[in-house]
C-alpha cells in the first residue's frame, strides 16, 4: 500500500495538471532575451499580426517566473502542465489521487477524438503550434481548458547564427535562465539534421570537447579541491562533473526539434534527421533522452523514422544496455582511441567502462537486435589517434561489431591542445578500413567559423573542468603544435 501511494503520488506531480504551489512564489528571472519573430505555422492562414500577437502572449508567459530546478526536473511551481514533455498515452490517462485509468480528456467531458487532433497540433500537419492561437479546430471549451491548465512552449530563442555553410546554430533560453544550443545542418542531398542536446553543460570532461571543458563558477571550491586530489588519484567519473548544470527535461528536448521544424522547414526543406550529439551526454539523462525520442518517432506527431534518430554516448554501459532494450533509435558510441591507456587521457569514462567491456557489451547486445548497426563515432586528432597502426587495431576491435564507423575531423577551439588530422591522412586512415571491409564514412565539419561544429558548442564558465596529465609518448606531438 506505502509503494501504491507513493507512485500515485509521482504520477500525480509528473502528469496532472499539478496544483498551485503554495510553497515559496519562484524567482522572476533578471532579464528576457531577444527573441526572434517566429514564422506562422503552415497551412492554418494566420497572419503576421496574429502571430505576433501570440509570441508575445508566449513570451511574457514563459519569462514570468523561473522555475525552481532540483535532480535537473524543472518544477514549475504553477497549475499549468507543459504538454511537450508528454507521450503521446499521457495526453489520454488521468492519473490522480483515486482516478488511475479514466481517459484525460473524457475526465473533463470532451470526446477522446481531441486527444488526438491536440497531439496532431503540437507535432504534426505543418503546424508546431506555440500557442492557443494555433488550435484551430479543436473544441471551444476544450481549448479553453487547455488555455487555463497547459502550457506549449518549453523555449524561448535567443539568437540564431548562421556560418558560412549555411549550417544555423539556435540559442535557446531556458526557464531558469541557463542557455543551451541547437544545431540545424541542412545537406545538399535533401536531408536537413538537427543536433539536440540534452544537458545543460556536460560532465564527462573529454579533452578534446568544449562542451565538456566548461565548468560552473559556483563550484570553484569543489574544482580546486579536485585538482588537488588528480594529482595523486586518477580521474573518476564522479571527479569529471565540472561542466554539467543539469539535465534537459523531456520537453526541453523534443522542444527543439519542433523549433527547428518551425523555423527553418520552408528554408532547407523537411528536416529529417535527429542527432542527439549536442551539449551533454544523453546517456547520463537517459529516463528523459528515452521519453523524448518516444515522443519524436511517433507517428501521429514529428514522426521521424527510428533509424534517423541517433543518440550518441562517451560509453555508459549499463544505460547503454537499457537504451538498446528500450529504444529503437540508432545508436553512436564515441570511440575515438584503439587502446585504454589513450582513451583513459581524452575520455575518463573509459576508466570506469573501459574498451573490453564495453565492445563485449555491444557484441553481446546486438546479437538479439535484427538488422542493427551502431555507430562508430572516431574524432582524428593529430599524432594521437589517426596512425595506420590505429587503423589496424580499430579493424581488430570492431570486426565482430555489426557497425559503421564515422571519421571525424577534429575542430579546434580555445584551450585545446589538440590538432585535427590532415585531410590526406584521414583519406589514407579510411581506406585502410575500408579495404578491411569496414563501412567507413568521412564526416566533413560544419558550422565550425561560427563554434557550430561536433565538440565546440556552450559557452565557458569562469573556470573549466581540468585537464588530465598527458601520457609521456605524447607529449613532444602535443608541444610541437604550439
């Protein structure tokens, strides 16, 4: 009886219409970003006015207060639920004190029907709606209802930068003020990806990533007390968490597949892709990565195909499990060295989920999975990683693996001791692979005079995570850069 209350009780909280919180009123935030007019949704004949009219409705909605943020769950401290970080089945089921299993909209006197027609709304039909303007169609009352108890908008755009490629980075605020990015790469070929993140941040600390390298100024205790202690003990998991400020909630994720839809679908086309390879490791906050993504692919809303959505992971072998169990979606593994001594130095999750276990996780996992490859991701970086000796182990290391591998050029960035691989060793890199029988691609950079490309999104803190001692072998190709 005390585990059925307690789960009504987290049921209650995540997907009603939660009550007013009588606790403490949230902080007003300091200040509102720009933001960008949004184009009207497609196929609906609104005109600029009433767009207008509706962003600023959003607007000063989503800037009234910030939310109170504990665990990376955003608690909104109001009666509204935010419908972008429902499935599809949560729109349908009223989950209260005593009610389990009536339907959502039944339960307020409106035909299941709407349940639907909502949804189709939210992700489908060329609409992306933002707002109660853009329900046409739905019932009066019904909308009046959602008009008092829902919210749309999960983000708020900050600023849109475009390189000289054409690949679009979107800055998004969050209800708490911390900012995140978004980028939208459109392709020649007809496909358009959208790079996702899914954290605030990132705590793995790879030595080669930006993202990873950021740190929060609020923990420059903790940082100078860490820099103490890796000078004697290797690097844990848990010493490499200087970047992450929270998660993404599920929302704040499918959120900026619906934006860029919005924005940039009469520009490049349909987008088709989703990579989850922005800022964080989606992995380290898979419960909302795996809602998200539910929420992506179905049918009836954004309706992305499975294999087109690809989460991408440093190695967390035990999600990584569960993701393979519970996800459909492709999945990228970061692999980027062919031995542990040098993934141990770019990559400390290695030391907790070293090379053995996790390719023996993957062989073993996706005996069960029919027609599935994952995805190895090999960023090249200059006298470390990108010998014919490498290319020879990687062959060795992956032969048993169902894959692709994906060779990256390596971008640099400020406080980076790295350099990317030259283009004629990369070439020479991949045929060996390829000649191995690898299925093996070049992934060419993008968006990278505009800090757009794979490993150079977020902004640094005040202080940034640390850097680890460099192996003695590579210390000379290191200082030969400079």
């Amino acid at each position: 009886m005390v585990n059925l209350n307690v789960w009504m009780r987290r049921l209650w909280s995540n997907h009603l219409f939660l009550l007013p919180n009588k606790l403490s009123p949230s902080t007003a935030l300091n200040s509102s970003p720009t933001i960008p007019p949004l184009p009207p949704p497609r196929g609906l004949g609104f005109t600029a006015s009433s767009n207008r009219r509706c962003c600023r409705s959003i607007s000063s909605a989503a800037h009234s207060s910030a939310p109170a943020v504990k665990n990376g769950i955003v608690n909104r401290g109001a009666k509204k639920v935010l419908l972008k970080g429902m499935r599809y089945g949560e729109f349908e089921v009223l989950s209260g004190l005593f009610v389990i299993q009536q339907k959502w909209v039944q339960s307020r006197g409106f035909r299941p029907g709407q349940a639907l027609m909502l949804w189709k709304r939210l992700y489908g039909n060329d609409i992306w709606a933002h707002c109660i303007d853009e329900l046409e169609g739905l019932n009066k009352n019904f909308v009046k209802m959602l008009s008092d108890r829902a919210e749309f908008r999960a983000l708020v755009v900050k600023d849109i930068v475009t390189a000289s490629d054409g690949t679009r980075k979107i800055l998004f605020t969050l209800e708490d003020g911390l900012v995140i990015e978004t980028v939208v790469i459109p392709c020649d070929r007809g496909r358009t990806t959208v790079c996702v993140s899914s954290q605030v941040g990132c705590g793995m600390n790879c030595q080669f990533c930006y993202t990873g390298r950021q740190a929060c100024s609020l923990l420059l205790v903790y940082y100078l007390l860490i820099t103490i202690i890796r000078l004697v003990l290797p690097c844990s998991d848990r010493f490499c968490r200087m970047g992450l400020k929270r998660n993404l909630t599920a929302a704040e994720i499918v959120e900026q597949a619906v934006f860029a839809r919005r924005l940039f679908s009469d520009e490049v086309g349909s987008i088709t892709n989703v990579v989850f390879m922005g800022m964080g490791e989606p992995l380290h906050n898979i419960d909302n990565v795996l809602k998200a993504t539910d929420i992506m692919v179905h049918e009836q809303g954004l309706h992305f195909s499975p294999r087109r959505v690809t989460v991408s992971t440093s190695g967390l072998v035990p999600q990584l499990k569960r993701f393979l169990h519970e996800s459909n979606c492709s999945l990228a593994v970061s692999l980027n060295a062919t031995n542990d001594e040098v993934r141990n130095w770019i990559m400390p999750v290695n030391r907790k989920y070293n090379l053995a276990l996790l390719l023996g996780t993957l062989q073993q996992e996706l005996r069960s999975k029919r027609n599935y490859m994952v995805l190895f991701e090999y960023v090249m970086l200059a006298g470390i990683n990108d010998s014919m000796e490498d290319a020879k182990k990687l062959i060795d290391l992956v032969q048993d693996i169902p894959c692709k591998i994906n060779l990256i050029s390596f971008n640099p960035h400020s406080g980076s001791l790295f350099r990317p691989t030259s283009d004629e060793k990369m070439i020479e890199f991949r045929n060996t692979l390829a000649a191995a029988g690898c299925v093996v691609f070049m992934r060419l950079s993008r968006g990278d005079d505009q800090m757009a490309a794979c490993g150079q999104l977020g902004k640094p803190g005040e202080i940034q995570a640390p850097l680890l001692r460099v192996p003695a072998q590579f210390q000379k190709v290191l200082e030969a850069s400079f």
